[in-house]
C-alpha cells in the first residue's frame, strides 16, 4: 500500500515507467523460467535487459533440434554404428567416414575449418562419456541473452569463460527447402532479419530458418570479427544436404564476453573466397547495415 500511494506522488511519465518496467522484468522472469524448461541441456540460460522496456519476443518458440518441413527427413535411418570399446580406434566413426577424429584428448577441436565433424550415433557401442560425442550433449555454457545498447536488439553473452575450440551451441531451426527460404528472404528483408542458414556442405537444397523456431542461438549478433566458427556435424543423419549446424570458439572468450559470429562465413579455410564449400547464410537481396562495431568491420551484414 505504502509502495502505491508513493507512486501515485511521482510525475506521471515516471510513475508509467516504473509500472511498465515492473510488467518486464515478470514477463522477462516467466521467459527465462520457460526456457529453462525447454531446453535439453545441464547449463542454465539466463535474461537480461537493462536497457529498454523490450520484453520476450512474442513469435518465438524454443527448440532444441531441427524443425523438419512436410516431406523432408532429417534422419535417414542409420542402423549402424561402431564398435569401438574406447573410442577413436581404427574404424570409428570419422575414420569410416574417411575423416579424422575432430577433438583431442580434451575434447576441444582439433581440425581445420572446412573440415566435417562426424560424432558417434546413437547405435555406437561406446558410452555417453566417448571422447567423440560432444556436439550432441548440448551446450555445456551457462548463457545469458541479453539487450544491447546499440540498437542490434537481443545479444548472447556466456557467463562462464570458454577455452579456445571449445563447441559452444548449436544453430537450430526450420529445415526448409531452398525455394522456400528464397520465398520467406523477400519478406524477412523489409524487416532486417537474418535468420536463414543455407546448407550448402554438399548442395544446396536446404535452408534452416530461425526466425520463429530456434535456441539460444536464434539471438547471436554478427560480427565481422567473431569469436566462434561454423562446423557441419554429422551423427544420427550422414545425408551430405543436412548436416548440422555447430559454433565452436576460435580463442578464450571471457566470461560477460557478447558471443558472435560472422554471418557470411564460410565452413573453410579461406573465408573469403567464393567458391569456399560449407555453410553459409542465405544470400540476401537488401544490404543491411552491420553495428559490430570491430575495428575490420565490412560496413553491411551481406
């Protein structure tokens, strides 16, 4: 009661903003709570605004693995898996593939860009501690999704410090076809968004959209300077036109440090060539602005 009648004392435009902010930080609570329900990892996911009255985005739903359309199949039925009592051995998964095993002893990235991951399945006689099975477990960082202050909307940042190579999160979304991504891009540039994701390791007729369908990944900023990197990841599904998506760092990445990555890179080695194979977001039609604010910044996202 005390808490009212002092309210009702302030300027109006004052006592509006307290009421509207109290609203937030309820409905930014109950968000945070839902996503901490959703999500299929140990690691906790935190929200964040302090700088506007934004609260939860309203067309947005949490997932934690692709999101297939009508008529595509994002697992092909593998019925196989290795044998391996401790995991790589000679014919564990990436050497069947004609790969090498992509992490070391301390479970951090060892391959080049470019280069495919191929974890252990679901059919594998190894355990749920194999040196090869990393990607899958989910991201093992407690993540905060916070408001920026320089107009690029919602950001990530970790919480926890992040060793170099390390796999930080998955991109998740809508599997649709190319043309239907080619049909929603004409919409999503009146509004700015870049949430399509081409699969292009091995061809290019699929696309993961993020718009409305993601995780903690769907609110990840581009920087032309980033500290994470695109891998294609291959376990329960080995079709070369849907692989998954990974973000791995690309060096120590503090804790408080705003996640990021480059939202033209290319799965290799030389990001910037056009004829680099791997993944890359879907080419987009109108310029959009780039606020990353590096010191090599390329002026516009595309």
């Amino acid at each position: 009661m005390k808490v009212r009648n002092h309210i009702k004392t302030l300027k109006p435009a004052i006592a509006d903003y307290i009421v509207k902010k109290a609203k937030q930080r309820i409905a930014l609570q109950r968000w945070k709570e839902e996503l901490n329900r959703k999500k299929n990892h140990k690691a906790m996911i935190l929200v964040e605004n302090t700088v506007d009255l934004e609260g939860p985005p309203l067309d947005f739903y949490y997932i934690n693995e692709y999101k297939p359309a009508p008529g595509i199949n994002v697992l092909n039925g593998i019925t196989t898996g290795c044998e391996c009592a401790d995991c790589p051995a000679e014919k564990c998964c990436p050497k069947e593939a004609g790969f090498i095993l992509a992490y070391n002893k301390h479970k951090k990235l060892k391959i080049q860009p470019g280069l495919p991951i191929y974890e252990c399945n679901s059919y594998c006689r190894c355990g749920p501690d194999c040196l090869n099975r990393i990607v899958q477990k989910g991201t093992p960082y407690s993540l905060c999704i916070f408001r920026t202050n320089n107009g690029r909307g919602w950001g990530v940042k970790t919480l926890q410090r992040i060793k170099t190579n390390s796999f930080v999160m998955e991109y998740v979304g809508e599997v649709i076809t190319s043309e239907e991504a080619e049909r929603r891009g004409q919409l999503y540039d009146n509004q700015g968004n870049t949430y399509l994701f081409d699969l292009d390791y091995d061809s290019d007729e699929f696309t993961v959209d993020a718009a409305r369908y993601g995780n903690v990944s769907h609110f990840v900023n581009h920087s032309c300077d980033p500290n994470l990197q695109v891998f294609n990841v291959f376990i329960d599904n080995l079709d070369l036109r849907l692989p998954r998506i990974a973000l791995f760092s690309t060096r120590t990445i503090k804790a408080g440090e705003e996640l990021t990555f480059d939202y033209q890179m290319k799965g290799s080695i030389d990001l910037t060539s056009d004829s680099a194979e791997g993944l890359s977001p879907s080419k987009k039609r109108i310029r959009t602005v780039c606020k990353c604010g590096a010191m090599c910044c390329r002026g516009y996202l595309n």
